[in-house]
C-alpha cells in the first residue's frame, strides 16, 4: 500500500467516529443517488386525506392508522412516486426524476442561477452525465456537449478543444482557463495540468463557450469550471472498476456533515496497460474538501489535492504504420523511455460570506507545487515549480441592478533543465533555466433585469509577464535574461437576454478576448526563446435560444463569428520539436445546436423514464490571410477543427432498478496539417451501458454495471497530431473494449444538526 493509500485510510477511519448516530423512532426520507434528507415528501395512507410531510432532516411521522395491511403513499414533485405495504423500512431511499437540461445550475457569468436564464453560451454537466458511461477520463461526459471536444491521444494525454482551439496545442491544456472550486487550476504560463484530476473526484462541470476574457482573464476558447464531490452524497462509497487492456480502477469517498461543517475525503486509483505498446497508466489522486460554518450567511473552505501521475508516451505514426500494425509506438519511443512523471500537490482557502449590508464577497487563496519528470526521445526535461495566487469578487444587488467587481493574481517560480537523453535515462545538461512569471487582472461588471428582459456589461483589464534567466546554454556557453511584458489588454463584454415564453429565452453577445503565448510557445523544449510571438486577438460576436419549446422538449442553439488575429499555429522541426508562429487572421464561424426530450412514464409497467439527445457542431474556420514559407494557405480550413459533428445520447429507466444507457458520436474528417493535404478517419463511435441499482436493506446502495466503448469496432483516434514533421500524424484509439464495475454506497440514518 502507497503512502497516499495510508493517509486515506486513516483519514476515512477518522471520519466514520466523527459523528455518532442518533436513531429515531419515525420514518426518514432520502434521496437514493446522494443521502441528502429530502424535506417536503408527503406521506399518506392511499384513500386517506390525512398526510404528514418530512421536515428539513428529511423525519416525519408515520400516518396515523397505518398498518402492514394498508398502504403508504409518498410523493414528492422532484422523485419518483413510492408506494409501500407492509413492515416499513427505516428509511425511505426516493429516486430522483430524470432532470431536464435547462434545469441544471451554472456560475455563468455572475452568481449561481438557473441554465435556462442565462446570457451565454454556457453548460453545466452534472454527476448523472459524469457516470453516465465509463469513468477513467472526462471523455465521455464532455464529448456530447455541441462546441466542446475533449482528445486523449494517449492515456491521460488530454488536450481540450472548445470551438476548435487546438490549433496551437500538440500537447496539453493550452487556451483555455480552468478553476477548481471557484480557485484558479491553470497555471500563469497557460498550461493546465487537468490530467492530474481523476473523474472520481467530480460532482460536476460548467462550460463557458469563447472569450470570457471580461471576467476570467486569457483564453479566446472559454472556460471550465470544476467543482469537487458535494458534501450532500451518501457516508461512504467505493467504486470498483476493471476492464480491456488492464484497466483497472478503484475509488473510495467517506463524507460527514452536519449544519456547522462538512468533511469529504475522496481517493482514486486507476491503473491499465494500454491499447498500444508503451501505453500504460498509473495515476493516485486523494482530494479533501471541508467546509466551516463561521457565522450567519458566513462559511470557510479547506480545498486539498494531491495527485502522482506517470503514463508512457506512444508517439504518432504514419499512414503506412498507422496501417501496418495500429497497435505498436513510434520507433525510439520504447528505448528512450518517452513518458510524463508529473507529482502535484493544490490546497485553497475560500471564504464567502453576506454582509449585513447585502455584499456577497468570495475571498480565496490557493498554493501549487509539482515535480515533473519528462524524458522523450529527443531530450529529457525536469522541472520543479512553485505557484500561489488568489482571486476575490463582491457582488451587491439594488433591485434589479446589480454591480460586481473583483480581480485575479497568479504568480510562480519555475526551476527548469533540459538534458540529453540516453536508454531513458538523464545525460549531459542542455541548459538550466530559471523562470519566474505573474499575471493579474481586475474586472467591473453590472447588469440590470427587467420583467422580460437582462441587460449586462463587463471589462477587466489583463496583464502577463515572463521573466527567464538561462544559467547555463551549453551550446553557446553562456547565461543571459530574457523579460518579455505583455501589454495591458482590456476586454469588454456586452450581453442581453430576452425571455420570449415563461420557458424560453433569447441572448446576444459581443465580446472581446485574447490569449498570449504559454510559456511552452515562448521558450520551446530545444531551448529556443520566441521573443516576437505575439498573443492571439479576436472579437466574437452571439446570438442563441434555449428553453422549453414543449412540455419535456428542451433546445439551446446558437451561432457566432469570431474575427481573429494573431492566430497561433504549429510547426515541427525535424528533431520533433514543435515551433510556433502568429498565423495573420483567422475567420470562424460556427452553429451549435442540442435538442433534448424527457419523458415520465406511469402508464407503462416495464418503463420509468425516458431521455434522448441529439446535437449539432458545424464549423467553418478558415484561414484569412497566412502565408508560410512562400506558400499561401489563405482560404485553408484550419488544422484540428472537425467542420461537422453529431451526436445522439438515450438514457432508458426501467422498472425494479435497471437501466441502459447509449450514445453515438458521427465525426467528420479533420484536416491535419495547414495545406489540406492530411485528414483524419471519419469518427463513428458508439457507447453502450446498463446496470442495476437499488437499495440493499435500509442503508445500502449498490449499483451493478457493464459496457463497452467502441462498440462498433471502428479504426480511428481519439486525437491527432497537427503539421507533424514526417508524417506522423495518427495516434490510434482501442478498439472495442469491455468494462465492468460496481459502487456500494453506505448512509448514515444521523439527522443532520
């Protein structure tokens, strides 16, 4: 057992003598999928008017002249109806109804409201949509989502594209801005080490489609918002996974709480040894949350991560090796041992309260340490890195104007050394650099609402700044400083929101945002420092619907223009390290549109429920005006951006516990390279998953599942390699693999106090 398995242990064992049980004579209500008492379930006896309704610990009395003969009636508008005879459990475990779309919460740009109300091209994923197929990436969840593509070219090799940004990202998170908690997770350089974060540990996702630059500072792609397992969910739970390849994946989460403060501690491992040769994985994440209750309308969080990750690079192939055997890696990748050893520890501090004067503040600081160890087949890269920031908003409502303002700071030192690489194994210094860079922004917003309509308006002003002294440079035998200070960018944003039914509402934006080079783009693995590189620019320009459109009939469609400048794009040197250059401008534009429909059954026997979902992304991004070496690629669709994709997701509720699960995602061919010239396979993937769930006595929960990925057979990659130097371009996806699990949750029957 590892130390981070250890720690978990004792701190789950802590947990379970934290708070003792308190039994009570009357019947408790709660929710089957989180544990939560669930206040307002009424409870009567079937022909009889006289009912009882549980209170905010989810108690309430047995009916008066219930007997095993008679039967119960409980009802409740957001849970299935149950009806009981005979001897009554301790507790009454209620299935939630299958939700709509539109009902999901998201931050969006302001406080914490309703999907449906919100001014942008915002999503919001749930637990539900987390677990809906297999949980070893955020793949499966995150793919069905119009505008959002999710790659992993090699397990635990993520890159992430919302409206088609992987131009500039042959590896990692680069252009888009993530937050764990409502605390920065991506770095001052601009990368984002989201590989770190096991699913497990999530209770949802949010989205924020294109610039968002008036708020949350870089990144033209948007943003991803990430918030931790919900103190609300069962005492205990383990999930066991296992399946093709040598997956194997196991999860252990405990959680007390009670009025005053909530403790949850969660812990993943998740190991497999690859489709392709040099493939496999291993990855050990425990994540604390707390919460503290230190006033009235006044709380403090304790955010704690730790993670230790390594998985083995497989490298692209060609065509001709792509055909020849699917399965193997690039040649030298085995021999130098190409992989990625990165060891991380994040913490955060946030406090939120409300003023007595009706200020909403959110105050929070947070630390990053990491150790990461890279060797490839050319070199071999070791860095250790410190960082720490904070982020702080108020936000004061008069009426229907509302005023909010806040800002960001971020700052970290970076010990890096580049080395020769033999048998895997460290050689001769390169060069020994050290880095230290810092950005800040500080934002104003308001907004005013009417009965039908929503008036917003929003500017932060943006600054960022590398500072690299090279102690050593072997090759020139020299050290020098390089200091590159981006200019002040501001970013506005203006957006409405005009409700057209009770249930249905339109929005327009317009907004301006911009991403300057990460600092992999600004000084790149074989040393070279890009002191001309210049950030990305572009305005975007939206207008949408989403809402109900019939009863169980939801839609979000929306269409934009985003002029851009600056675009960045790749390029591969013969050693294969991949270079980078400003591309002129860029014209993108694009249509989203997702259709979803619920449906309740009572009449039918054999079926509860019914969801099926169906999405469109079309995208015409083209080059305006780049030219490369002579070469003119203006008019060129851009590299990495599929022009179309579909796809269909069902959920089927069956009666006595069962369910299946199914979707279907049709992917055009994506041009690879900035001539046209290379296209990728056209993608048809199909998911399929079906289990049991139920409840085991009056304290166990256990879900029963199997499924398959791929399920069609089909060759193609989960990510590509863009204007690659020789032609590999093709990392291979598995075939048709197989996985089997289960969870058993335990609850407490302890009232909350």
């Amino acid at each position: 057992m590892s130390i981070v398995s250890k720690w978990v242990v004792v701190l789950l064992t802590i947990c379970i003598y934290m708070v003792p049980e308190v039994y009570g004579q009357t019947i408790l209500i709660r929710d089957s999928e989180t544990g939560k008492p669930v206040e307002g379930v009424v409870i009567r006896i079937i022909a009889s008017a006289r009912a009882e309704i549980s209170d905010a610990y989810g108690q309430a009395a047995i009916p008066e002249g219930y007997t095993e003969d008679k039967s119960l009636l409980v009802t409740h508008t957001a849970y299935s109806t149950e009806v009981l005879t005979g001897k009554l459990p301790d507790v009454i475990f209620l299935e939630t109804k299958t939700y709509g779309l539109q009902e999901v919460e998201v931050y969006g740009f302001g406080d914490r409201r309703a999907l449906l109300g919100t001014e942008g091209p915002v999503v919001g994923l749930t637990s539900q949509d987390i677990e809906r197929f297999q949980t070893q990436t955020l793949l499966p969840a995150v793919n069905y989502v119009p505008g959002v593509r999710l790659e992993e070219r090699a397990a635990g090799s993520y890159r992430v594209a919302i409206r088609g940004t992987l131009l500039r990202s042959p590896f990692g998170v680069r252009n888009v801005k993530v937050y764990l908690n409502g605390l920065p997770f991506t770095e001052a350089n601009g990368n984002t080490p989201l590989n770190l974060i096991d699913p497990a540990l999530m209770g949802s996702v949010e989205i924020l489609k294109g610039p968002s630059g008036s708020r949350f500072g870089a990144g033209l792609g948007g943003v991803i918002r990430l918030e931790g397992i919900h103190e609300d969910g069962p005492f205990l739970s383990v999930i066991a996974q296992t399946g093709s390849y040598g997956m194997q994946k196991f999860s252990l989460q405990g959680r007390v709480t009670d009025s005053l403060h909530s403790h949850s501690v969660a812990f993943a491992r998740q190991q497999s040894d690859g489709y392709r040769d040099h493939n496999a994985l291993e990855r050990e994440s425990v994540f604390y949350q707390g919460r503290f209750s230190t006033g009235e309308k006044e709380s403090l969080y304790v955010d704690l991560l730790y993670s230790d990750l390594f998985y083995e690079i497989p490298g692209g192939l060609t065509r001709a090796q792509n055909d020849e055997d699917r399965r193997q890696g690039r040649p030298g990748s085995e021999e130098q041992n190409a992989s990625i050893g990165l060891e991380a520890a994040w913490g955060g501090v946030r406090h939120e309260k409300v003023w007595e004067s009706g200020v909403e503040t959110h105050v929070g600081i947070y630390g990053y340490g990491s150790f990461f160890n890279h060797p490839f087949i050319t070199d071999y890269k070791r860095e250790h890195q410190v960082a720490g920031g904070g982020r702080g908003t108020a936000r004061k409502t008069w009426g229907g104007f509302t005023l909010s303002g806040g800002g960001e700071y971020q700052k970290e030192i970076i010990s890096a050394r580049n080395l020769g690489n033999v048998n895997g194994q460290p050689d001769t210094l390169r060069f020994d650099d050290e880095i230290a860079n810092k950005s800040w922004l500080a934002f104003l917003s308001a907004g005013y609402t009417w009965p039908r309509l929503e008036v917003s308006a929003g500017v932060s002003v943006n600054n960022l700044s590398y500072s690299l002294y090279r102690i050593l440079d072997a090759a020139g035998d020299t050290s020098y400083t390089v200091n590159r200070d981006f200019a002040d960018v501001w970013s506005p944003r203006v957006a409405v929101s005009y409700r057209l039914t009770d249930r249905l509402y339109s929005h327009a934006s317009v907004s301006y945002g911009f991403s300057p080079p990460t600092l992999d783009e600004f000084r790149t693995n074989e040393g070279s420092i890009d002191r001309s590189l210049e950030a990305e620019k572009g305005i975007n320009t939206e207008v949408g619907v989403r809402g109900y459109i019939a009863e169980g009939l939801s839609v979000d469609v929306s269409g934009f223009y985003l002029r851009q400048k600056e675009t960045i794009v790749t390029r591969t040197a013969s050693s294969g390290v991949v270079l980078f250059d400003n591309a002129g401008s860029t014209d993108q534009y694009g249509v989203e549109g997702l259709i979803q429909y619920i449906k309740r059954f009572k009449a039918l026997y054999w079926i509860k429920g019914w969801m099926i979902q169906a999405s469109y992304t079309g995208y015409n991004f083209r080059f305006e005006d780049y030219v490369k070496n002579e070469t003119d690629f203006s008019g060129n669709r851009l590299p990495g951006a599929a022009p179309h994709r579909l796809t269909f997701l069902t959920d089927l509720t069956i009666q006595k516990g069962f369910y299946l699960n199914g979707g279907y995602t049709n992917t055009a061919p994506i041009p690879l390279d900035d001539g046209n010239t290379v296209y990728s396979d056209r993608v048809h993937m199909v998911r399929v998953k079906a289990g049991w769930k139920g409840i085991v006595g009056n304290r166990l929960r256990l879900d029963v599942f199997g499924g398959s990925d791929n399920a069609l057979n089909r060759t193609f990659s989960l990510g590509n390699d863009l204007n690659a130097f020789g032609g590999r371009y093709f990392q291979p996806a598995p075939d048709r693999t197989f996985y089997a699990g289960l969870t058993l949750s335990y609850f407490r029957t302890s009232q909350e106090r």
